[in-house]
C-alpha cells in the first residue's frame, strides 16, 4: 500500500532495536484519512471471506477494526488486555508484549465471541506474532473460526508472519512489510 509506505518514510521514525515509531499518525494520534484507505485495502483483501466478525485487541487495533466494521457493516469486538471486574464469563489466554516487556491476561467475554463465528483479525502491528498466536487461542477455546488476519505493518525481518503463514487456512495480510530497520532507515519488501 504505497500510501501508507510513504506515510511511514514520510513520518515514522526508525530507531535503535528495531523499534518502529508511527505514533503521530497510527497508534497515539490518529490520521482518520489514513484509517479510512487501510480499511478500504482490507475491505479488497477480505470482502470475499465470509466474516460476520471483526476482532481486535486494545488499544491500537481498534481503530483500523473500528473503519474496517463500518464499511462491511459488521460488529468489531476488541480484547481487553486485564479483566474488568464486571466480565465473569471469558476466555483468556496469555500475550507476551515485546514493546512493553511483560506478560498479561488477555481475555474476551463469551458472550462475543462463540461457535459459528466466522472471524476477521486486525491489528497494527505484526512482529513475533504474540498477540496474533494469542488471538488464535482465545478463538479456538470459543470454537469459532478464525479466517483471516490483516496487521497494518508487518516487520517481516521477524518470525511472527512466517509462522502464521505456515497455517494453511489462514489468511495473513500486511498491508506495510517491512524487511530492515536501522536508525533513520526503513526498507521495504517488494510487493
């Protein structure tokens, strides 16, 4: 997606580690212009599954879901990342956060994600896959089917998108792969 690659050289900021910053328009201030064409790219890439479901988890996934549930008109549930002491009925699984380095409960209500759901993932970022393979595990305890997930940025020099790929029935889509990242310097995968 050209628009959000030139976003990305345009305003991320690459820095030591492998960090990748897009605070400014993806996940602390928002760019609803930008929102808006990645959910019209995920619409092209998923319109064809049949999805009654989309599902994300806190925080900066809700956005993309949030334009994505608005334009195929389906409800978008999101993950909490610690129990609410009103939730009683849920599943949970366990994530382990690369940018925040810890472990937490994720956990959804029963009542929102059940068998026969046909689900749709959407996240920002795909890097070790832990919240993805998370996700995987809170849908299969809830016996619903997971089609698809699509992550606004990809950093490909990483396992976790191989290691979702490797799953046969499972379509992963990134709309941004990034393949290095050095200070100041982003490369991109060809598309």
């Amino acid at each position: 997606m050209k628009l959000l690659k030139d976003r990305i050289l345009h305003d991320g900021k690459s820095l030591e580690g492998g960090i990748l910053k897009v605070d400014n328009f993806i996940n602390h201030q928002m760019d609803p212009v930008l929102m808006k064409s990645i959910a019209v790219e995920f619409v092209r890439r998923f319109a064809d599954l049949p999805i009654n479901k989309i599902i994300t988890i806190e925080a900066s996934g809700i956005a993309p879901a949030i334009m994505l549930g608005y334009l195929l008109e389906l409800p978008v549930v999101f993950v909490k990342k610690a129990k609410p002491t009103t939730m009683a009925d849920i599943y949970v699984s366990q994530v382990h956060s690369f940018t925040k380095n810890r472990t937490y409960d994720i956990c959804v209500s029963k009542e929102f994600l059940a068998p026969g759901d046909n689900v749709l993932f959407i996240d920002d970022f795909l890097a070790n896959g832990n919240a993805a393979f998370g996700m995987l595990d809170l849908v299969k305890q809830s016996g619903a089917s997971l089609l698809g997930m699509g992550f606004i940025i990809e950093k490909s020099f990483q396992e976790g998108g191989k290691r979702l790929r490797e799953l046969s029935d499972l379509r992963v889509v990134s709309l941004a792969r990034i393949k290095s990242l050095e200070v100041n310097k982003v490369g991109f995968e060809e598309d």
